[in-house]
C-alpha cells in the first residue's frame, strides 16, 4: 500500500525545495547586476548541479500537463476567487506556511524574499505602485496552500493553445502534452492570429497569472505586466513569442524586463527591519489595495 502513495506524492511534490525551480533560473539566465549588493552573482550559482533531476521531474509533469483544456479549467476554478478572504497582511501570513529553511540564498521566509524585492525597487527610486508590485509578486504561490500541485504554480511561463516553441526549457517533454499531436494547438498561432496581442493569449497556469488577476483592478497596466509575464522567460529572454506580441506588448515588456532582475537577484541572508518598514508598507498597501482581498 506504500508504493502508490509515494507516487502520488511525488506527481505532487516533484521538487525538493518550493524555490527549487528559482535557483535554477539563477543557473539558466545568470545576469550580472548592481541589485545583488550582499552576494556576488556568482554566489547565487554556486550549486552543485545545474539541471537536478528533481527540476527535470518537475518539468516533466508541468509539460506534460499543461493542456489549453487544462488552462481553461484552473481559470474557471481559482479566478472567482471564492477560496479565502482576508486582509493582505493575514495573507502574508498565511502564504508563510511555504517557509523555506533550506534555501541555499536565503533563510528567509516567503514574506522577506518579497521584502527584500520592493526593498530594492524602492532604494532605486522607483514609483511606489513598483514597489508594491514587487511585494506582491509571488503571492499567488498560496496556490500551494489551496491543493495546487508544484507544478501548476511555478515555472517557466508560456503561451498554450499554439505550438510550444522549442527555447522553453526542457521542451522535449510537450510531446506527452495533448495538445503537441493536436491540428488545434499545435501549429504557430493555434487557436490565435498573428500579432494579436498577449491579452488574448492564455498562458499556462500558475501564480503569475492569478497575481494578476487579483490585483488587474488595482495597479497600473505597467505593474500588471511584471506580474502576469515575470516568468515568461521563452519570450523575454528567448524572444520565442514575439509572432504574438503587438506593439503595446513590445512597449510594456519594458517593465517586465525592468523588474526581474529585482526578483532574481535581490536575495540577501540580511533581514529587513520589518519595525522600521511597516508604517511605510502599511500605508502603501492603504493607498493601493482594499481592506480585504478575495483569493
């Protein structure tokens, strides 16, 4: 009776560590910077491997799964937001559940990586909306806290309903995905025309798209871009996606580009002084967000 179980706790739980899959980015797209003041670029890859097979499993059951049909459902799902309700500071809280003690660039818990985030965006001078922004960016990941397997709340992000493009990592496992042997899916545009627009799109499930659309009527359209597309490495880091794009997308993906080097590289075993920052946080999140949020 053992045996079963075991399996379908690793179809769950395919990495070791939640941020598994974050280290490995550091790995795949290593970026020199000024954001990493604490730790040299090189430090962040210090790792011993850099495609563990616990990463290559966990792709393995994002490709293979990650269906248009699949897509459509989860949205159906999770986007009516009848899960929780609760203040933004109770769902940090909660999303604390997802500590990580043995994360080789940080024993912070989840909350303090998305300190540390709006931290540096705010030392640089950004806009405030930026900011919160960048304290807001992982909070779909209490995906995992409402039964989400791993690999439908992290991961390189990429259109569904088209072809998979071939820069996405590990591409080899879509051909267990439905929709590789499907004349709908499988072809350039799929169920899309050309340059249509990224708002058209529908892109594979996961804690990006469900940030954004949690906060779509609360931050500017630049804010919502980091959001939905700070995981879409295939298209900006890869461009494999740009037969999609419009011109707006083109412009906005500035942002997106903007930000991510805040999320990679902000990382430090130096806690924010939480007692120092919160009247400012508080009152940003006041200006911003309502009093309650539905997730």
């Amino acid at each position: 009776m053992q045996q079963p179980l075991k399996t379908a706790l690793s179809e769950q739980n395919p990495l070791e560590r939640l941020d598994e899959w974050e280290e490995d980015l550091l790995i795949r797209y290593p970026e020199p910077g000024s954001i990493a003041k604490d730790k040299s670029t090189e430090a962040f890859r210090d790792y011993e491997h850099t495609q563990r097979d616990t990463v290559k499993e966990f792709y393995r059951l994002n490709h293979t799964h990650q269906s248009y049909d699949f897509v459509l459902q989860k949205e159906k799902e999770f986007l009516q937001f009848n899960k929780k309700e609760m203040p933004i500071w109770e769902a940090f809280t909660f999303l604390n559940q997802l500590v990580d003690d043995s994360d080789p660039d940080t024993d912070l818990d989840q909350f303090q990586h998305l300190l540390q985030t709006s931290e540096a965006i705010r030392k640089d001078g950004h806009p405030d909306w930026m900011v919160l922004t960048g304290l807001l960016h992982d909070m779909g990941k209490v995906l995992c806290l409402f039964g989400e397997p791993q690999w439908a709340v992290v991961g390189d992000t990429y259109p569904v309903g088209c072809a998979f493009s071939d820069k996405i990592v590990f591409s080899e496992f879509f051909r267990e995905n439905p929709d590789y042997s499907d004349p709908r899916y499988n072809t350039k545009y799929g169920v899309y025309t050309p340059n249509c627009g990224l708002r058209n799109v529908h892109m594979s499930w996961g804690h990006d798209e469900y940030i954004y659309h949690l906060a779509k009527d609360f931050l500017p359209e630049s804010g919502l871009y980091m959001l939905r597309y700070h995981s879409f490495y295939p298209q900006h880091r890869e461009n494999a996606y740009a037969h999609l794009m419009d011109e707006h997308d083109h412009e906005m993906f500035k942002w997106v580009n903007l930000f991510n080097p805040y999320d990679l590289y902000s990382k430090s075993p130096v806690p924010p002084n939480w007692d120092e920052l919160r009247p400012y946080y508080e009152n940003l999140v006041s200006k911003y967000l309502p009093a309650t949020l539905r997730f």
